[in-house]
C-alpha cells in the first residue's frame, strides 16, 4: 500500500519518538486489563494522534477528518479516553521537562506566571458551562493558565466567562503550588485582586502584580507577564482554540494541552511551526 502524504500537523519521526512510550505505555496497560487479550490493536496510535493533531490545528468537527486518517469516531474515542486517563497532562509534564533541561534551567520551575484569555463558545456548547464577561463584553469560557518563564503550561483551568479572574487564580495557583512545591515566586496583572496575592502568601509563594503604566497608549511589553501572552499567541495558532468548541471543559483543556505538545516537540526538534495565517 502506498504511504500516503503526510499533512503539516503530522508528527515527523523525530517528534514521534518523543510522546510515543507514553502511549504505547498506555495501550499496554489497558490491553493487561482487557478480556480479549488475543486480539491485535485495530489502529495505529501514531495514525490516532496525528488525526487529534490534525483536529486541533485545523478546528475542522471531528465528523470532517479526512478519510486517510481512522474513523472519526475512533479518534474521537481514543481523545476522549486520553483526556479522562490524564495522558495530555502527562505528556506535557514530560515533554515540559525536556524543553527546560535543553534551555539549560532546572527541570523543576521555581517561578510562573498567571493570566486568563475570554474566549467564545460554540452553539454547540451546552450553556450551563458559559458565562459573560461583563469587562470583555464575551459570553463563553475563560481560560486561565500557569505558565513557568519560558511559558511553558503548568496547569490550565477553564470555567464560565463570568468567573472572575482571582477565583480561577486561586484554584490555578492551588494545583501548581501541589504539583510543583519549588514554585516560590508568581506575577500576575491588575485584574487579580488583593485576596489572590494573600492566598498565595499561604502557600509560600511571592505574588507581585505587574502594572500597566497608565500613561501607556497603545501596545506595550510588560515584563515577566509578556511570556504568558506569548503562550496564548502560540495556542491561537491552533485553529480548535480560536473559539471554544468542546461541550466539556474538561475536553477544552486537553485541546490545550494538545497545542503545547504540538509547540515543544517542535521545539525540542528543531522544527518549525507552520501557521494558518495567509493559506
């Protein structure tokens, strides 16, 4: 059988050696607990993931993948069954790792930086799960991330647009503070409030709010807190992330996820980005 083209979000093979036995770790253990041991995997989980990719890079429904890649339904199935078992969080702790030893820093991070992006939502998602932003004029989810100085994701959270910005702090701050002990330093804007800086100090951890010059027009680059605007530029060139198109939060984070192992394998391989802009 002929191999067929690969699409620009397919991994290459160097990108592939890094996340595959993570999965292949994965399939084995379900495999162990299964009662029809005997019969071989129908798909190939590289075929899977570069099908997730190719959803998250292109925001095409699931129901669109291009017939060269398995059933729908299948990769939908395996994404779902991915996000339940933790496996992006997984690889990206991982893979997060790996971009910071090759930087040269501690594999652990010892600072972070917190923001939230307003984002619309889908008919298709149930309203319940949204929310107004009353100050964006948005009615969708929020997204709101930890990232370390290099901007990689620590830990994500999306709730209702209408959650305001320290409460989703609070929770953010609560994971990544369980999740990375070393953490000992965090910055923040102006629209995290004073409660938020207090929690923090609870936790062992320096909260410092980065202000706006107010005298500022235009564009300007705030220090420390330009690394997590950077890390939301590099998810809105994820098509899937332009809008909020997951019936469950849960699923939105993953998509997440997905974006950042797509940018650090990337990374840790020397590869460029192609980006939709002008194709």
């Amino acid at each position: 059988m002929t191999p067929r083209k690969p699409y620009p979000s397919d991994l290459s093979d160097a990108r592939w050696k890094l996340v595959e036995p993570v999965l292949a770790a994965w399939r084995s253990e379900r495999r162990a607990r299964a009662l029809d041991i005997g019969r071989p995997p129908e798909h190939d989980l590289r075929d899977i993931l570069n099908a997730i990719l190719y959803v998250d890079r292109t925001g095409i429904p699931w129901r669109y993948l291009p017939h060269e890649y398995p059933p729908w339904a299948t990769v939908y199935g395996y994404f779902a069954k991915w996000q339940r078992d933790g496996v992006f969080e997984q690889l990206s702790g991982l893979l997060r790792r790996r971009v910071r030893a090759a930087d040269g820093r501690a594999t652990e991070p010892t600072a972070c930086v917190i923001d939230a992006q307003s984002v619309k939502t889908a008919p298709t998602v149930p309203a319940a799960s949204q929310g107004v932003d009353a100050a964006k004029k948005i009615v969708g989810r929020k997204r709101s991330i930890i990232t370390d100085t290099l901007g990689l994701l620590l830990a994500v959270l999306v709730p209702a647009a209408s959650m305001q910005y320290s409460i989703a702090g609070t929770q953010l701050l609560n994971r990544a503070a369980a999740a990375h002990p070393t953490i000992s330093k965090a910055w923040v804007d102006g629209g995290y409030r004073q409660h938020l800086i207090e929690h923090a100090a609870t936790l062992g951890i320096d909260m410092e709010i980065v202000h706006r010059d107010p005298t500022t027009k235009g564009f300007a680059l705030l220090p420390r807190r330009w690394c997590v605007e950077r890390t939301f530029g590099w998810l809105m060139l994820h098509r899937r992330l332009v809008r909020d198109y997951e019936a469950l939060p849960a699923r939105s984070e993953a998509m997440i996820h997905l974006a950042m192992i797509d940018n650090m394998t990337r990374r840790l391989t020397n590869e460029s980005t192609p980006t939709w802009r002008g194709t």
